[in-house]
C-alpha cells in the first residue's frame, strides 16, 4: 500500500485531470449553444474551454500529473478535447451561422478539421522554445473573428484556405504566454485583445467599430510578431 503522501498526490493528479476533462463539459455547452444559434453563449463556454486550456499544463507540472499517474495520459486528453473546442465546434458554427454554405461550406470546413489533424498529430507542431510551427489550428479564435468582423463568403473562404496551407509551412507562431521574445508587449497585448473580446461576446454581435479596430489591430501585431521572430531565428 502507498503512503497518504502518495495517495494524496495522486489525488492531486486525478484532480488536474477531471480540471482538463471539464473541457468536454464545455464542448458540449457550446454545442448546444451552437444549435440554438445563441452565438454569445458558444463563444462564452468556448473562452471558458480555452481559460481551462491555458492553465491545466501549470497545473498538472505542479502536481507532476505524469509521474503520480505515469498510466494515463494527460496529453492526449488535451488533445482530444482541444480538437474538439479549437476545431470541430468552430466549423460547425461557421456552416450553422451561414458564413460557410453548401456544397463548398461543407468543403472549407472539411480542410479546415482534415488539416487540423495534420497539426494535432505532427510531432514537429511545437519548437524547442515553445512557440508553434506552421498555423496552430485556432479556429476558435478565426472564428470568433469572423463573427466580429462579418466578411463576406469570398474574404471567408480565402482566409480559411490561406490558414490552411499555413499549417505546412514550417513559420513559427508566437506563443503569447511562452515565448521570451518580445513577451512583455505580447503578454500585455494579449490581456488586452482577451478584454476586449469579453467585452464583444458581453455587447453581440457585431460589436463597435473601436472593438474591430482594436482585435484586428492586436491580430496584426501577433502575426507582425511570429513573422519578425521566424525571421530573426
């Protein structure tokens, strides 16, 4: 029998997991939200989805999750369920808000899932610094700028199959949180994009134009940042 230490350590693991596992329960809200056509709502519990995304791995180093539980795999849960939030959903709502319709709706978001799978099971998708390599599947995010910006069906099927051969081209994407270069501003232009984006979901879409103005102006610079870093590399 394992000491109470150990067992309370495993417990701790056993918690981050359920934490990580909570995203399914997300998936499913937002799901539903999507059937409902409550675009607010989706986007809402897609953030929550995102918000667990972001803190899980902190958690699950402290608790060193892969040695107190070394049988089960938190990785691949990660996996599954941010598929399902940064790709599947996303595509879903895009063909249900009418921004993807027929034959070649149905087309776009099948190279927007198929591709996403080539970056979900490269091993080379992350750089020895953290950062990704090529374009990181975030079709949440595409999507909730899509949803803010309302561009037509050509200016939405151009970006989709633009981010899509993205994701074979060897360019590192800046991670906000983990990347060293430039993180200060990065980190602070992240906050800030995030607020304002709580603030779009909060208002409806479409929101003001000072809400467009400042997203695009922080995708740019994000972009601006990953392209200046894979140069500099």
């Amino acid at each position: 029998m394992g000491t109470s230490a150990d067992n309370s350590g495993r417990l701790a693991a056993a918690s981050v997991h359920v934490f990580t596992g909570l995203g399914t329960v997300t998936a499913l809200l937002a799901a539903m939200a999507i059937v409902h056509k409550d675009w607010q709502a989706m986007f809402a519990w897609l953030g929550l989805a995102l918000f667990i995304d972001g803190v899980d791995g902190t958690l699950a180093r402290r608790t060193e999750v892969s040695i107190k539980i070394p049988e089960f795999s938190g990785e691949r849960l990660d996996w599954i369920i941010d598929y399902l939030t940064y790709v599947f959903l996303p595509a879903f709502a895009l063909i249900e808000a009418g921004y993807l319709t027929g034959f070649w709706g149905i087309l776009l978001a099948s190279i927007m899932m198929i591709t996403s799978l080539y970056h979900f099971c490269d091993l080379g998708n992350k750089s020895d610094d953290g950062n990704f390599v090529g374009f990181p599947a975030i079709w949440n995010i595409v999507a909730f700028y899509i949803f803010v910006l309302t561009p037509g069906p050509i200016v939405t099927s151009i970006v989709i199959l633009v981010l899509s051969v993205l994701t074979f081209v060897p360019l590192k994407w800046v991670h906000p949180v983990r990347a060293k270069w430039a993180r200060p501003f990065t980190l602070a232009v992240t906050v800030m994009a995030s607020l304002v984006a709580i603030y779009a979901m909060w208002m409806g879409f479409p929101p003001e134009l000072w809400v467009k103005v400042a997203l695009v102006a922080s995708a740019v610079y994000l972009m601006g940042v990953s392209l200046a870093y894979g140069m500099a590399r």
